[in-house]
C-alpha cells in the first residue's frame, strides 16, 4: 500500500504518497500511542466529516494527547488531500500518533504527528455478501471492561483483538467475527457495530465498552424516522437463537446484513432492506438528514 501515486497529508503538507514515512522508533509503534478514524466519501464529499475529525481530538485526549490542529483544520486538510487525489468514492484515514524524540513507555516530550491518507474503496464487503448476508463466527477474545483500556477512544492498541479475531474467522472461512464483551454480553464485530430485528424492533447493545459508531447513532436516527422501535440495552449470548435479523452498522461496512452468527441464521428482511436504502439514501445525498 506504501508504494503507489498520490499524495498524503502529512503534518501540515501534502507529500508525495511514498514520502510520507515514520522512524522506527517512532513510540505509537511500540506502544500503541496512535488512535485513528475512518472515513467515506461518496460523490465527492466526506459523510459526517466534523463528527469523524472530532472524534479523533476526542479520542488523542483519551489517550493524554492534544492534537496539533483544531476540528476546522482538520477538516480542511481532509477535504483538501481528497481533492489532491481526486476521489470522488473513496476512504479516507486521518491518525495521529505520539512521534520518536523519547523512548520509553514515558513520552510527555513526544511529538504528536497527524495524517490523513485516502483511496478509492467501493465496497468493505463484497457486493454478492452484502445481497445474501455475511457469516460470522464468534471471536475468542472479549472487548475489554472500561476500567482495563481506553475504550471509548478510537485507539490503535484496541484493534490487536480485533485483527486476531478476524483472521481467524477468515481462515475458517467467515466474513468477520462477533465479539462478546468481557462480562459475556453481545458487544460488535471486529469493526463495525451491531443491531437484531425480533418482532419488528430494533435491539442493540448498549456502546459502554466498544465504540458508538456515527453509523450506529444514523441507523438509530434513521430507524426512528421509519417509526422502527430501537432498544437499546443488554443482549445476552442466549438470545442470538431468538433474534429473525441481524445487520452491521459502520463506516466501511455501511448497512451489512448477517445471515449467519455460529449456528444461527438469519435472515435478510424488510427491516434489513428500509435500513440499508435509507442509509445509502442519505450517504449519497438523495435525501437531507
Ligand atoms: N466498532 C469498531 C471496532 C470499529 O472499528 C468501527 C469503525 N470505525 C465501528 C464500530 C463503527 O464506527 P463508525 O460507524 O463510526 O464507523
């Protein structure tokens, strides 16, 4: 991914796309001092752009970090780097990291370096899994308690579970993994958030340890408008037996329904269906929020 044209925001700049490059021993590789967003841009212009770029201040300040330009500047970088490299529907990643003046787990005289890099990116899933439904197996890692790791930041360090989880979901032949949470209950997938129809209501899990996705609080939004009913609350593993639908929630995973978590099925239903047109409506300006 290093070795392409374009450009890349880097610190103040735009630099050629093979330039923009770290020392080793910059701390955020060692330690995990990093947090990151992720972003789409659909005909041009980044969805929920502020929101994104403030999460990622927000997210540096759990992690003890200011970043160096406020939410304007960081919005204009991001719309400028989109520009530079002329994506019209694309991802875009901003991340900021403490830099390589000190090592050592202390580093309060670090640097903090921020970039954004995007690319075209059509689809997360792919078009044919997004029609029939993803199939999910369940991760053996928990998302940690809130009291054991920054977890309402968009941190690095808390996607080493999340990796692990999905490969070895994708070696075992699955398209993702569900991660329960370190009491037991139903928390997300290893990158986008999750929702289960029963009875015509929406149930999802309340965001208390795990990231409450800007897709997640526009699905509930959207949801709403439909006059669907969302709860959100506690779901207990032994419920996923009873639920009829199950989707995915997230930036690159948009609206994704589930046709299978371990040996359940699901199915892909009209609830399923209002959601991801009205998502797709609104990301792609067809409707105003
Ligand atoms: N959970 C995790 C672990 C994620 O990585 C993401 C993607 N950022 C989400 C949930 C969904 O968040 P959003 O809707 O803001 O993209």
């Amino acid at each position: 991914f290093d070795d392409r044209d374009g450009f890349i925001w880097l610190d103040g700049q735009l630099v050629p796309w093979r330039d923009a490059r770290v020392h080793v021993l910059t701390h955020a590789l060692h330690y995990a001092s990093c947090v990151f967003e992720g972003e789409r841009v659909y005909g041009g212009t980044v969805f929920k752009l502020t929101e994104h770029s403030e999460r990622l201040e927000k997210s540096g300040k759990i992690l003890g970090f200011d970043l160096p330009y406020d939410v304007q500047a960081i919005d204009d970088a991001t719309r400028a780097v989109v520009e530079a490299n002329g994506i019209v529907d694309g991802y875009v990643r901003p991340l900021a990291w403490r830099g390589s003046e000190m090592m050592g787990v202390a580093a309060q005289a670090n640097k903090i370096h921020v970039a954004i890099a995007c690319w075209l990116w059509p689809s997360y899933f792919s078009p044919e899994a997004k029609l029939k439904g993803l199939r999910l197996t369940i991760a053996d890692w928990k998302r940690p308690a809130p009291d054991t790791a920054p977890t309402a930041s968009k941190a690095a360090g808390l996607y080493m579970i999340c990796t692990l989880s999905k490969h070895k979901a994708e070696a075992a032949g699955y398209d993702d993994a569900l991660m329960f949470d370190y009491r037991g209950q139903v928390a997300e997938a290893t990158g986008a958030n999750i929702f289960f129809v029963k009875d015509g209501q929406l149930h999802t899990p309340k965001p208390d340890c795990f990231l409450d996705g800007i897709t997640r609080r526009t699905v509930i939004d959207l949801a709403r408008q439909h006059r669907i009913d969302v709860i959100e609350r506690a779901i207990q593993p032994g419920e996923l037996e009873g639920f009829e639908q199950a989707f995915l929630t997230g930036t690159a995973a948009e609206v994704t329904p589930l046709s299978e978590i371990g040996p359940y099925n699901f199915e892909v239903g009209t609830i399923t269906k209002t959601l991801m047109t009205a998502y797709d409506d609104l990301v792609r300006g067809r409707v105003r929020e």
